[in-house]
C-alpha cells in the first residue's frame, strides 16, 4: 500500500450487537462543503479505520506538525508491523473493518482494547518511549487533560460532526476546546466525505479536520466500552 496516497475509511454496521466498525458504505454522508474528490484515492473502499485512528493518535502525540506523507514514510516499518499483527485482515480490506468474528460483546471489548494496546506496543518498539493504553468514559472524557494525552474511540451513525454524519466509525480525538464546547478530531474520513479543511489547535499544537459537540459524545451516540486514553511516555 503507498501510503503517500492513504487517507481514510468508510465505516460499517455490524450486523451483531457487538461495535460496529468501518464500511465502505456511507448512506448517511452529507453534502460536501468543500469541492468534491472525483478521483478515487485508497481507503474508498476499505474499512481500516480503527488502524488510520491509532496511527492519527499516535501522530499527534509525537509529531502534530509534520507533512502526513512524510510521517507515512518514515513509519512504514511500524504500519506493515501493526498490518501484519490485524486479525481478520481480509475484513478490514474488504470493506467489513475490525469485526473479530461473532462474540459476546465483554469479550468483544476485551478483544478490541487488547488490540489497540498491542498496536501501541508495536509502534514504539524499540524507541525511548511507551505507550499508556488506559479504558476511560463518556463522563471523565468531558474533563480529560489532552495535554499530553489522546483518546480513541467509535461512534455511532447519529452522531453528528461540524459537517454531518460520519456513519459507525473510529476517531482520534486530539484536543477540546472548553469555550466552543467541541472535540478536536483527527478523522481519517473527512477528506473523503467533506474535503481538506486542517486546523491546529493554539494549546497543543495538535491539527485536527473535524469537530464534534462535547455533548454529542454520549452512550447514544458512542460506543462507550471501547474509549481508550493513549499517553506517550519515556521509558525509565
């Protein structure tokens, strides 16, 4: 996969009561309020979400500012190491995104929360720093310090961003801002769906293309097993 060229995924409903992850389907997207993309690009027809947000949060945890090309290059290692550590790979390149097969939903968060701490792992093996993969709430999300920290999680299709829905799919949330009352969201989607529009957040210096009210993360709107806070810190 050149990477150069990746943007991000479709979400996907799963037919189980377990978390809907990415699909190609997008029923629900709205009118574009950028110029519309003509020309199909890779993740149209994916359903890697999850991989694009962990890759997302961990980008604006160590370098915010840098050209995506260039950080896809320089971490091509550790995106073949995540992609070669992804059970049920052929679903997520189908289209049918992170559905680890017909399971209770406790042991379906165990699964996913095991995965993504896993991701982690592989991503910094061999640095100076680790990951800090720690499940959180809806609640301690509204007063969560994103200095240092980012959280993953998926919502659901009624969930609303600043330009509409976005379907069943993952995000990396970056940063909030307590006066607009939004998350600041890195959504591998939203170029797709609505066009470029990156912003840098002025207290971490983190960018962010999308945002979603601080009250439209709820249960309802939200997954709420599977928030995971991701912190990045030097190895004693």
């Amino acid at each position: 996969m050149d990477l150069r060229l990746a943007y991000s995924l479709a979400a996907f409903s799963n037919k189980s009561s377990q978390i809907a992850i990415c699909s190609k389907y997008r029923a629900n997207a709205l009118k574009s309020v950028q110029p519309i993309q003509r020309i199909l690009a890779q993740g149209h027809f994916d359903g890697l979400c999850l991989i694009y947000s962990l890759f997302n949060a961990y980008k604006a945890l160590r370098n915010p500012s840098e050209k995506a090309s260039d950080f896809a290059e320089k971490n091509s290692n550790f995106w073949r190491r995540v992609i070669g550590s992804t059970p049920s790979l052929h679903n997520f390149v189908l289209g049918d995104g992170s559905h680890f097969g017909t399971l209770r939903n406790a042991t379906d968060i165990k699964i996913k929360q095991a995965f993504i701490a896993t991701c982690f792992e592989v991503m910094t093996d061999g640095s100076a720093v680790s990951a800090v993969v720690a499940p959180t709430d809806v609640d301690l999300l509204t007063t969560m310090d994103f200095t240092n920290s980012v959280a993953i999680l998926c919502v659901k299709h009624k969930a609303q961003f600043e330009e509409g829905g976005m379907g069943d799919h993952w995000i990396a949330i970056v940063g909030r801002d307590d006066d607009a009352g939004v998350y600041l969201v890195a959504c591998s989607y939203t170029n797709h769906a609505y066009g470029l529009n990156e912003r840098q957040d002025a207290k971490t210096k983190r960018y962010y293309n999308t945002t979603i009210k601080v009250n439209q993360i709820k249960k309802s709107t939200s997954y709420p097993d599977n928030i995971n806070v991701i912190q990045i810190v030097p190895i004693a």
